[in-house]
C-alpha cells in the first residue's frame, strides 16, 4: 500500500487569478474531488461512473442524466 501523495490537477477552464476552482486526483478505482484553495482540509471521492456522468452532464451532453 503506498502513502505517497495523489497528483492533483486543476481544470484546464480554471481561472488563474481568482483561485475558485476544484482540483482533482484519480487514484484507481476513486476519483478525489477538492477546494483548491483548502488543499488540506475535507475532499469528496467518486467512483468512475458517476464522475464520468456528471463531467458529461457538465458538458451538456445529451442523455447525461438529470
């Protein structure tokens, strides 16, 4: 088991200036969700699925779910 820190990233839409933005980790099988300007404190974890339906729900996607 490794301990090592996730490799965070920003969205390439972020703004650079404002600082309100999320940051995100894929670590196999979850994907972490976290404030980026509270990189320390709480973050929210998903599984694929539904990560992948609300990034596309984002998107406007048809059929994204509601």
């Amino acid at each position: 088991m490794s301990t090592s820190e996730p490799a965070w990233f920003k969205s390439s839409y972020s703004s650079s200036g404002s600082g309100d933005c999320v940051e995100v980790a894929l670590t196999p099988p979850t994907i972490r969700i976290r404030d980026s300007k509270n990189p320390h404190g709480p973050h929210l974890t998903a599984s694929r699925t539904p990560w992948t339906h609300f990034l596309a729900h984002l998107a406007g996607e048809p059929g994204a779910g509601a």
